[in-house]
C-alpha cells in the first residue's frame, strides 16, 4: 500500500492564510468540486499508482516543440502487453502481479564479452536521461511520454559487440506464471524484436527504465524496455531479459504473426498504409482532434538517412 506522507518542509495552507479566509476558500472549493471532482479524483487515483521517484535524472534538453507529454495517469493505464491480456486496461489491473527483482539481462552471440548484467547493476552503471518522446501505435494513436533512459549503444558497448554482430535481437521474458497472458498462445512466445546494428546503436534509440522522473511501472515495460521512437510502438519491447547480437536479421513477433501487416523496419509512415487502416492520421491519447502522422515519427532529421537508398514500401 502507498500512503502518501507529507514532507517535513511542505507548510499547510492554514499556516500561510488567515484561518476565517482559508475555511470560506474551502467551502467554496468543496461547492466548485462538484464541478471539478473527476478531474480532482482522477488525480488523486493516479497519484495512488505512482512509482518510486528515480533519483540523479537529467532533463531532456531539447523536448520536441510545442509538445506537452501525456499524463501518468494517460500513459500508465491505456497500454498494450499481450502477456498480461489483450485489452488495454488489462497491463494496469494484472501487470501488479510480475516481480521484477532481482531480474537480469543476458547479452550473448557476436561479441567479445558475452555475459549478464543485473537490473541494479544496470541502474547504477548509466546515467539517466530524460528524453521527451512521441510513441505512435499502429492502431493511430499516440502519446507524448517523458521516458527516463540509457543510449543502448552504452550497454551493448560493454559487450563488445564484433564486426560480424550486423542485428540485434531482444526477448521478453517468458514465464507463464509470473505473465499470465503467457498461457494463452495468442502470439508466439516470448515476445521478440529487433533491429539492424546502425539503427540500435542511433542516440535516438534508448533503453528505458522510468517515466515521468519515476521507475517503470510494470504495465510499461518494468524493469527494462526498449523505445526507439521513429518506429511503430510492437517495435518498443518491454520486459527485456536477452540481447542477442547476431549475423542474420532475426525473427520479430508481430512480423512473424501476421508479415503481410508487420514488418521488420517498422518505421512510421503515413504514405504506406496499413492493410486494414490508413496511417496518415494520428489521435493524441487525450485529444480529439486527428492530426496528420508524421514521417519516422517526426525524426526524419535524425534518422531518414539510415534508410537511403531503400524503398520503404517494400521493406516497411
Ligand atoms: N512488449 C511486449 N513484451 N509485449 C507486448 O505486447 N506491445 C507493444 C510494445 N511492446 C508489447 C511490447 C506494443 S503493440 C506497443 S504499442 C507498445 O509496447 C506499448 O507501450 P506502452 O504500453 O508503454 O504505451
């Protein structure tokens, strides 16, 4: 249970403002709650839900113009992680259940160092960033969410990738009992993505282990997910317990359940339709107005030179 403590140097009202003109301010308030009460609750809700503050984060420097990021409460209970159910609420109400201590990341295939490296290990060995990122789903709609993480490429470096190491391959855990959606052969378990080396090693591409200045909740990937942010969201696998540097490009879940609707690359695009729906249009979770995707997400300036020379409606 969290029950909230008010910090020793937090003065209450009645210790700033005369009593008679604080006591008529919240009589007015409780008739204006009436008026305000969802709101009100629903913060009160979602700051029940909140993780531990992670400390020593730096800011993101630049967050993207005119960008306001989704809320805890946005960005923690509209989720998809198919092991704990297909629904979108369902990662809020059973994702609770998954223990993610102690938890360690395999790292193994083409490099120098094989090994394993410990989620503490991995805490206290990068600095965190924060860094304000879109996430745009294939389904068309999209947060903004303030991630907390690592370059990628400052861990696979300890590994010492090798010249023949040309992908890299990532897996979910899999423990049907700790992930209960895993008993259910809705999608070939783990859930595995990948990417080719350049891409996994861009500044974009980070691993993150908070948001919002706080640890991940296990609904969005605790303790360790990937996020690369000019791809489709199945692209940013959550849970991450092997990293596999590899020669060949490798499997990928949703490419392999449905390649027709998937593909490896992934990358945002509103000129290649999905067979089912268009992309050229996105809805902000919170927002009801569509607004036109961008291409790779809006970080074609960083990234649209990795794919030149490449037709993007073949390897989409
Ligand atoms: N990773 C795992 N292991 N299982 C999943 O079902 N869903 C993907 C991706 N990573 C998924 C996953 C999809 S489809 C999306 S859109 C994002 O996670 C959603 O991330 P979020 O819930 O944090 O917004």
């Amino acid at each position: 249970m969290l029950i909230r403590v008010r910090p020793g140097w937090a003065l209450r009202e009645s210790e700033v403002t005369d009593e008679g003109l604080w006591r008529a301010r919240r009589r007015f308030l409780s008739v204006a709650a009436g008026l305000a009460a969802a709101p009100a609750l629903a913060r009160a809700a979602s700051e029940a839900t909140m993780t531990a503050p992670l400390p020593d984060v730096r800011p993101d420097p630049a967050p993207p113009p005119g960008e306001r990021p989704n809320t805890w409460e946005q960005i923690t209970r509209y989720n998809n992680f198919y092991e704990f159910g297909t629904g979108k609420r369902d990662p809020a109400r059973y994702a609770g259940r998954l223990r993610t201590r102690p938890w360690t990341v395999v790292v193994e295939g083409e490099c120098e160092r094989p090994g394993e490296i410990g989620i503490e290990d991995i805490l206290r060995g990068f600095p965190l960033e924060e860094r304000i990122y879109r996430l745009r789903c294939v389904e068309g709609w999209s947060m903004v969410i303030p991630w907390v993480g690592f370059p990628l490429r400052r861990l696979l470096e300890r590994f010492r990738p090798t010249s023949a190491a040309r992908y890299v391959a990532f897996e979910t855990l899999h423990d049907p009992e700790r992930m209960p959606g895993q008993h259910r052969r809705i999608l070939d378990w783990p859930y595995r993505e990948g990417l080719r080396m350049d891409e996994a090693v861009h500044p974009l591409t980070i691993l993150a282990v908070g948001l919002h200045g706080r640890v991940l909740p296990n609904q969005n990937g605790a303790p360790l997910r990937l996020v690369v942010p000019w791809k489709y969201g199945f692209k940013s696998i959550k849970s991450i317990v092997r990293i596999r540097l590899v020669r060949e490009r490798p499997p990928t879940t949703w490419s392999q359940a449905a390649p027709h609707e998937y593909g490896f690359y992934a990358n945002v695009n509103p000129d290649v339709p999905h067979p089912r729906w268009s992309q050229r249009y996105e809805r902000r979770i919170g927002e009801l107005r569509r607004r036109p995707t961008l291409p790779f997400n809006g970080y074609a300036e960083a990234v649209a030179h990795l794919y030149a020379g490449m037709d993007l409606r073949r390897f989409f």
